[in-house]
C-alpha cells in the first residue's frame, strides 16, 4: 500500500503536549521509503510527546494521517518492541474502545556518559524516561591521561548496564567540556582538563565493545544538561519553551534552546558564554584569557576567592554572612550578569535556568545577576527575562545524554525495526 503524505487539516488534541505542526511537513515528490521511513518517525514521535497516552484514532487526528495508515504504522512499531497497547479505558460512550499506546518501559534503552573535571557519571534509561540505573564517581581530572579516565568511565558504564536489565541499547552519548567535532567524535579543546584532539568515541567505543548498531554521540556539556530542562521525557517536551541554560561546573558554559532544540551553530561551538569577557582587567581564565565570566563564576574560582573547599562550605559561609563569602559570590553573579546580558541582547530568549553549582548558590548569585541585567538588557523594561535556578540537578549532563542518545532512535526508527527483524 503507497505511503501517504500527512494531511494539513488535523485538528490538536488539547491533551498534547506542545504544538506539533512542525512534524506534518511533507516533502512533494520523496521515495515511497522515505515517506514510510517519515511517517514512522511521525508516528512514534506523537505517541512519545502525548502528555496522556493516545490512541490509535488521536495519533490519526494528531499528524493528519488516516486511521488505516496509523493503525499499520502502529502495529510495526508494537511488533518491534518500542510501544505497547495498554488495556481499554472505559468511556462511557458506544463504539469500540479506545486502546492507550505508550513507550515500551525497559525494552529498549539509552546510555548517557559525563566526564567532566572533578567527576564522571553514567545514566541508562528507557523509552519512558526511567532511570534503570546510575553511577557517579568524584575526582580530579585535569590534565590527566584520557586513555585512563575514560577508561575508568568505561568500567562505571558496564556496572550500570549490567544492573539495568535485559532491554536492548539502541544508542550512546557522553557529555564533555569545551569544543567538540561531532561528527568525527573528538574533543578539540577542553582547557580545564588539559585534553586537546582527544578521539573520545573511538576509545570508548572500544572500551565498551559496542556494537556497530549502537550510535555514540560526543557533545558538549551544557547542550546535554539543557536537554533536562527542554524534555521531560525522551520525545515529550516541556512546557517551558525558549529559554537559555547555563551550566555551573569548573567552567561555565551554556545552550540556547530554540523550539526544542539546542541552536548549537555551524560549528555546534555556539554557548561559550564563560569566555565573554566581564573585566578585562579581571584574573587570568584557563583559557589564556583574562577577566571571562568563568574566571569570576566558574566553581573552582569562586571557591578559592571565598577561601572554602567545598560548595557546601561555601554556602555554609554565605549563610553565616562572611565577608569573604558573600563579596565571591556577589562578583560571581555581577560576572554571569555581564554575560547572560550579552546573550540576551543577542538571542531575546525569555528564560534563563541556571544549574550546577550556580544553581545551588541562586540565593546569594542571582540578585547581583539581576542587577547587571536590569541595567544591561535593552528591552528589559519591555519583558523581562525570568530566572529560574535549578539546586537540585543530579549529573544534569549525563541525564541530558542519555535523552540524547535516543534521537537517531526517534528520526529513524525502521533502523531498529530491521535489528529487531533480524534477531
């Protein structure tokens, strides 16, 4: 039977999540492949954003394909594992009853992987966004061997997997500092750790024994922890729409999130938002540059600067009013103000969500922030943009790179549907 094109006149259905008109689009004159290969990842994608489990006929209405067409579509995607058709809910109304789909929990399962300065962390999850298992280790990774940190990561990852169940991995990511050249899965340059061309895929794929079916992705930290903040599940958007994210470790970086995706730029270099320059007089950055934001905000500086080991001893301090403390901490916010001014000005975002370290220390950041903004931002008086510190973010980046991982899953999924087949 030939493929359809969706149909422009499908009515939403309030329960949806988000406007999904974008994922109607056709393209006049595609392969009957390609529209097939289209329309399961339509379908898919629905089912995965709906905020309550759809139908068959709500997923018709939805993307503008008919019930014939979804119905098929469904019963491929069922017969590979990646949704499962709950029982009938009672209506109330005649007619046969409505079957709820929903993401298939435990069957099919992502691996998001951090490594960063002072730790490295590991999250395996599954379509319906639980977490099956974690792992997280502290250290010091600056300047240090690559082949060994990351082969340590690799020995975190194979005790998650094993104690995440039987499901089956369908895709890979790991979150890094600095630039990095996706498409070859290398890190270009990361100054706090001291790593430059390092192939990171290449040795963790080896490292982990993956198979030519897993995908792994190599990307930047801040892009993967905004994924926490723009989906609430892998395919379901939150409700928060633009917003810029930054992220608070040993350096500062950030992600712009545009319609539900990260504007990364040509390069995908785009967020450096810790090398805009706040003094230029200001201390030397590890960049080689002085006065960055990162050289004011980023964790280790703000830290030295207040005289404490720990965040914890720093917000101890900050509570106690000492001077030190509270001086750190206003020029940390009065630096990332200067900053996310800049930013703004450039990209007119309406939210800012601030996490790391910089979100547990919103108390004390973010008025000195606001300060730089009020007087900064040129359309301030017209909307000003909202703050939202985010204190409790656990490994934020590894969560993100684990929704991350289930992209290639989400654009093509006949890719798996040809694996499940053959096994």
């Amino acid at each position: 039977m030939p493929e359809e094109e969706p149909s422009g006149a499908a009515e939403p259905l309030k329960r949806r999540a988000r406007p999904t008109s974008s994922l109607r689009s056709g393209q006049p004159g595609a392969r009957q492949s390609d529209l097939r290969e289209r329309n399961l990842s339509l379908v898919f994608r629905q089912v995965l954003a709906c905020t309550e489990p759809p139908s068959r006929a709500d997923v018709s209405a939805l993307t503008g394909l008919t019930r014939s067409t979804v119905s098929r579509l469904v019963d491929e995607l069922l017969g590979g594992g990646m949704l499962l058709e709950l029982e009938a809910l009672g209506t109330g109304r005649a007619g046969r009853p409505a079957l709820p789909l929903v993401p298939a929990a435990g069957a099919l399962l992502s691996l998001g992987m951090e490594l960063n300065v002072s730790h490295m962390a590991v999250f395996v999850m599954d379509l319906d966004g639980t977490v099956l298992a974690s792992g997280t280790e502290d250290g010091d990774y600056a300047h240090s061997s690559p082949t060994a940190v990351l082969g340590r990561l690799a020995e975190i990852t194979r005790s998650a997997l094993a104690e995440s169940g039987s499901g089956h991995l369908v895709g890979a990511a790991i979150a890094v500092p600095g630039l990095v050249d996706s498409n070859r899965g290398v890190l270009l340059r990361a100054p706090n750790l001291g790593w430059v061309d390092v192939p990171v895929a290449e040795i963790l794929r080896a490292a982990l024994a993956l198979g030519d079916d897993v995908e792994l992705v190599v990307g930047n930290e801040a892009d993967f922890a905004a994924e926490t903040i723009a989906m609430d599940a892998p395919g379901k958007p939150s409700e928060l729409g633009d917003f810029l994210y930054i992220s608070g470790e040993t350096g500062i970086g950030s992600s712009a999130v545009v319609g539900a995706g990260v504007a990364g730029g040509r390069h995908g270099w785009a967020g450096e938002l810790g090398h805009i320059c706040a003094d230029p007089n200001g201390p030397l950055c590890g960049c080689g540059a002085t006065g960055c934001v990162e050289a004011f905000a980023g964790a280790k500086a703000v830290r030295e600067r207040a005289g404490v080991d720990t965040i914890e001893e720093l917000m101890a301090a900050a509570e106690q009013d000492r001077p030190a403390a509270v001086e750190a901490l206003r020029r940390a916010g009065a630096a990332l103000g200067v900053g996310v001014a800049a930013a703004l000005n450039l990209l007119d975002l309406p939210v800012v969500v601030i996490g790391g370290h910089l979100g547990r220390l919103g108390k004390w950041v973010v008025p000195a922030m606001q300060e730089q903004l009020e007087h900064r931002v040129l359309a301030y008086e017209l909307s000003p943009p909202e703050i939202i510190p985010v204190a409790n973010d656990v490994s934020p980046a590894a969560q993100g790179a684990a929704l991350a991982a289930f992209t290639p899953l989400l654009a093509h999924p006949s890719a798996w549907l040809e694996v499940a087949g053959a096994a």
